[in-house]
C-alpha cells in the first residue's frame, strides 16, 4: 500500500506538472519560439539553425509535453510512457544545472510567460521531478488505470489531435490565453506603474522613439486621447507582405475618421524606407525594441487596437479587419465594445473543449467494463 501511493502520487504530481507545461506552450508556441532563439543566440549557433527550426522544436516540445502528461494521467502505456518521461528529465535536469550556474538566459521559460521561474528555481523543481520520475519508472507495475487497454488508443488518439489543433489555432491566430502584460483590457499606464515598494512593474521595457530625433515618445503616445491603432512589425524583413493590401485600407479608414495609425519596429530605417516603396505606407514609424514588440503581439506585423492607453483588441496578420468591416466609426463596431474575460474564465473555456469530450469517453469505458464485468458474472453463474 505505501508503495501504491508514492508511485501514484509521483505520477500524478508529474502528470500535473506536464499538462500544465505543456499546454502554456501549446497556446503560445511563438513565445517558446522566441526562447529558443534565445537560447541558440547564447549558444552561438543560431547561424547554423533553419529559419523554422526554433518554431517546430517548440511545437514538438510543447505536444510531447502536453501527450506524456495525459498519458501519465490515464496511466496509458505506463512503462513506456514512464521511461520516456525519466529520460527527458534525465536530459534537461543537468542542463537547467548549467543555466542556474552560468545563466545565459534569465528565464528558462518552462512555464512560458505563464508562471516565470528563475534558472535556480527552475533546476531544483526538474530535481523534485526526477526523484518522483525516478519512483514512478521503478513502480510503474503498481500504476492505477483509469481507463481500460481496449480505450487507452482513443484518449492518446483524441491528445494528439487536440494538442495539433490547438498549436495550429495558435500560430495562425494569437493565443487563446493571453498571459503577457498586453492582454485585451489591459491599461498600459498602470502595467508600468511603479508600486510603493518598488517592485519592477509588469511592462519596464517598453520605449518608443522617434527614428529621426532619437526623442523618447512613450508617454505621449500612451497618453494620447482617442482611438489609435498600432501595426507591430518586430522585424520587417520577415514580415508578412501580404497584409499591405489591409494596411492600406485600414490607413485609408484611420485619415477619413480622424483615428490615429502608426507603426512600431526594431528595424532600421532602410528596411523601414524599403517597407514604405514595396508597401506604399502612409503611416509614422516609430523605434522600439524587438523584445517588447513580440511581447505586445505574436504575429509579424500584428495590430493593437486602444483607446487612450486601454487595449480593446488585438489581432494577428491573419486576422487584420479588412474594408467590409471598416464600414463605420469605431463606436459602433462590435469588437471596439467586447470585455476580455477573466483568466479563469478563458481558461475555464479552452480546458472545457478537452476536458468535456474526454471525460464523457471515460464515462463510456467504465459503462462498457461494468457492462462486461456483469455479463461474465453473470454467466459464471
């Protein structure tokens, strides 16, 4: 009995703490993205990466994460599931031992922008996590199922397609859940806001400059009264060209109703001359630094939409409105007067469209397992 609960307690520990890791990067895959980059640029060997590897290491980080939690979770393929999940921890502990000591990148990213550990904090959680994988991989026999053999396919089957769709849904939009400072509803003035004990605010970052005299234009854009949309465009050499079409349009709309447009870019001001040729853009450029702009938007170029220093909306280059929904003032557009919901509430939502179809799967494999049991008692009988 003791051994039953500590091998069922580590797994379920781990089992925990992998969904969890696992799905803040499947709904922020870019974010993870941007970590690796970050960590190749440390390492010196960005040069030698593809231009798409950062991006598919994320996703295949993030799905086998996610896939390994739940199959933890319903005890699916228990010895194999527990043995892949000893050596990927077996790897990365002794690598977060590396980051803690020379501490190339401040934030290992785990958890994403979610729940931020320091690279000490972050190699003593991968050291409890190794001693419960260590535990669970000796005693995966004593591992409780809670759902059959004949069903564990279906469960596995249905993770992995959740977890592709939803990276899918992620990288062409933005993220279901957004848990970065420039989240819809948020007030940039009060994101940095110094607190009475000094506490760094959650944007400290974020400086806009003026490309010609070099003068810093923050407060007086933020505090700017009215409607105003910024295009984030972090680097304009990969940006999505495609969208000029839109920009256009959505510049057309801002000069006949008076609102605000303007562009944010770490570029320099050739790349931002070559954009104004190719594009034909009207708008002002600005200078900000290209860690706060992927931060505002995970898209290139992506669009933020405020009023005074409130974000009301935020959009992808998928998803920029284009002339048929710029048909009228912004007062009376629907998507100028939507509340974000709560956290709890996004959460609640996106956990439902996974939680709900799996839960009723498992209610069927009981049914049918009793149903069997009955059945065989009965004819022994």
């Amino acid at each position: 009995m003791v051994k039953w609960l500590i091998a069922n307690s580590s797994r379920l520990i781990l089992a925990l703490v992998l969904i969890f890791s696992g799905i803040v990067k499947l709904i922020d895959p870019h974010g993870t993205e941007y970590k690796i980059e970050d960590y190749a640029l440390s390492f010196g060997v960005s040069e030698f990466l593809p231009m798409y590897a950062p991006l598919v290491l994320a996703i295949a980080l993030a799905m086998f994460e996610f896939c390994m939690g739940v199959n933890l979770l319903f005890v699916i393929n228990r010895r194999l599931t527990s043995t892949l999940v000893l050596i990927f921890l077996t790897i990365f502990t002794p690598f977060t031992l590396y980051l803690a000591i020379e501490n190339p990148v401040h934030d290992c990213g785990c958890f994403g922008d979610a729940w931020k550990l320091t690279n000490w904090q972050t190699f003593i959680k991968n050291v409890i996590l190794l001693t419960f994988a260590i535990i669970m991989t000796m005693y995966h026999k004593l591992q409780s199922r809670l759902i059959s053999i004949h069903s564990q396919w279906l469960v596995s089957t249905y993770t992995w397609v959740f977890g592709f769709v939803l990276v899918s849904y992620s990288i062409y939009t933005l993220p279901p859940i957004d848990f970065r400072p420039y989240y819809i509803g948020a007030d940039l003035n009060k994101q940095m806001q110094w607190d009475d004990s000094g506490n760094v605010p959650p944007i400290s970052d974020l400086i806009i400059t003026d490309p010609v005299t070099g003068n810093d234009l923050t407060d007086s854009l933020i505090n700017l009264p009215g409607w105003k949309f910024w295009v984030i465009i972090p680097r304009i050499e990969n940006a999505d060209d495609g969208v000029m079409d839109k920009l256009t349009e959505l510049t057309d709309y801002c000069n006949n109703n008076g609102y605000q447009i303007l562009a944010l870019t770490a570029s320099n001001d050739e790349m931002i001359n070559n954009w104004r040729d190719f594009t034909g853009a009207e708008y002002d450029f600005n200078v900000v630094d290209e860690i706060p702009l992927k931060t505002m938007v995970r898209s290139n170029p992506g669009l933020i939409l405020l009023s005074g220093s409130r974000v009301v909306n935020k959009w992808a280059s998928s998803q920029i409105p284009n002339a048929s929904e710029l048909d009228k003032p912004l007062e009376e557009i629907s998507w100028t007067s939507n509340t974000d919901s709560t956290l709890a509430e996004r959460a609640g939502i996106l956990l439902s469209w996974y939680l709900i179809p799996l839960l009723l799967c498992t209610i069927i494999d009981r049914a049918w397992m009793g149903i069997k049991m009955y059945r065989e008692k009965r004819n022994r009988i």
